[in-house]
C-alpha cells in the first residue's frame, strides 16, 4: 500500500480552518486503517494479535 503525505504549514488561515483539517484528516486516517484491516482474514488478524472487534478500537487510536 503506496501513501502521499504533504504536509505544509497552513499560513494566514483561522486556528477553527486549522482544526477543521486535522478533524477530516484524522477522519481520514481511521477510515484507511478499518478499511485495511477488514480486508485482512481472520488468520492474518489473528496472526498481528487482533480479532473482528479490535478493528474500531485500532482505528480510533491514531
């Protein structure tokens, strides 16, 4: 799995546009990682030490 990160500092902008971002980019993140997870097996989740349930938690960590 390939991923692009571009971070740049965001200037002139309002510290809510600044909160905005990080809230969708953290959205974000969490629905790359549940969607990664889910599409492993049982065996494979099993294999990293997670279960079917785990999957939210691990995403909400980030």
């Amino acid at each position: 799995m390939a991923v692009y990160e571009a971070h740049r500092p965001v200037t002139g902008t309002s510290g809510i546009f600044n909160l905005f971002v990080a809230t969708v980019a953290a959205w974000n993140d969490a629905r790359v990682t549940r969607n990664a997870l889910s599409k492993l097996s049982d065996r494979e989740l099993d294999d990293i030490g997670l279960c079917r349930g785990d999957i939210d938690a691990i995403a909400m960590r980030g």
